[in-house]
C-alpha cells in the first residue's frame, strides 16, 4: 500500500477534498491521507456543501497537524499552492496551482472541487504507476533507521546485513495502522532480527 500525502495551510479546504477525491477514483492499493502546518478548527462550510454536492460527506473530518510521522509514512507528496507556508515534505512532490477556499461563495468552491477532482484524476491516471515504484518514502525510512543500526551491530554485521535487515522490516510494516510507532517498533525488530533472535529467514 502507497501512501499520498495532501497539504495545505490549514487543511480545511483543498488537501480535504483532494484526499476524499483520492479516496473515491483511486486503486486499492493507493490511499491518501491530508494535513496542514496550520490546521483550522474545522473543514470550511461551503467545502462541506460542495461536497455533499457530489456524495462526499466531510462532516466527521477534523483539519489535521502535518507530523514528522506523517512525512516519514509518505510516498508522494502534494501541495497546493500554499507558498511560503507550506511545509517541506521530504519524499517525490509536485504542487498543485489550486486558489484557497476560504471565505469563497460556494460558486468559486465548486469550481476549486472540480479542478481539484480533474488533478486528482490525472493524478491517478498518469502516475499511479511511479508512485507504486517510487521509493523515496522508503529510502527516507531506512536513512532514518541506519545510524543507530551501525553504530550498534558495525562491528558484527556487514552494512548490507544491516541494510537488508531493515529494508525488509521496513516492508512488512509499511501498512502499520498506528503510524506514530512504525519507527521505533521497526527499529526494535531489526535489532533483534540482528541480534538472531528471530526472523532469521529476513537475513541474507
């Protein structure tokens, strides 16, 4: 499972109505997940009635706070238009030219979900395969995991054990539902997969 990421500034407007859009055209083997370095109270009203517009309700959605975890779980990232305020996201990223919602009457929000919906589309169709093979996400993992590995086990096992080690850890959890954890129980395993404790099999 691949991961896409949506942000925005205040995660109440457009990464809401990407990752909803994301939700319902794309391949189940792709999801997607919105946040914003500034996320408001709650989705704005008229993105909320533009929404049920076309079926979509966002009414149980809560902005969210863009996260260390969540940039570390991405595999392709987008922004829209954010500027300045938007955050790094350090995996692949491409920005979507997309004007804000806010305070807009709900004619110029119909417009936004539409042009957000047709990105999305085009998304799906022309990339979907670069972002199953993309392993930015991956390689963003593994570099945070490696130092400590080293430092610990350079002595007795070779860096491509270690690398391998982790790279296969990293896998099985790639679809981990408590996201906040995946680092430290992925580093928690690999150790003991070095220390040959279990998983023997993972080693080269």
């Amino acid at each position: 499972m691949k991961t896409v990421l949506f942000v925005c500034t205040h995660n109440a407007g457009r990464s809401q109505m990407a990752e909803a859009l994301f939700g319902r055209h794309a391949p189940p083997d792709l999801r997607a997940e919105s946040a914003g370095q500034q996320p408001a109270r709650h989705v704005w009203p008229p993105v909320l009635e533009a929404m049920r517009e076309i079926g979509i309700d966002l009414g149980d959605r809560r902005p969210k706070k863009l996260t260390i975890e969540m940039q570390l779980h991405a595999d392709w990232g987008v922004t829209l238009a954010c500027g300045g305020t938007c955050p790094y996201v350090p995996t692949t990223v491409e920005d979507w030219d997309i004007p804000d919602p806010a305070d807009r009457p709900i004619e110029d929000v119909r417009m936004i979900r539409d042009a957000i919906e047709a990105r999305v589309r085009d998304l799906i169709e022309q990339r979907a395969d670069l972002i199953r093979v993309d392993r930015t996400g991956h390689q963003l993992r593994l570099e945070k995991l490696l130092p400590d590995l080293v430092r610990e086990f350079g002595a007795t096992r070779s860096d491509e054990e270690i690398r391998a080690a982790a790279d296969a850890v990293l896998l099985d959890y790639q679809d981990a539902p408590v996201r906040s954890f995946v680092m430290a129980l992925a580093h928690r395993r690999v150790r003991e997969v070095l220390q040959g404790e279990r998983d023997t099999a993972l080693m080269p």
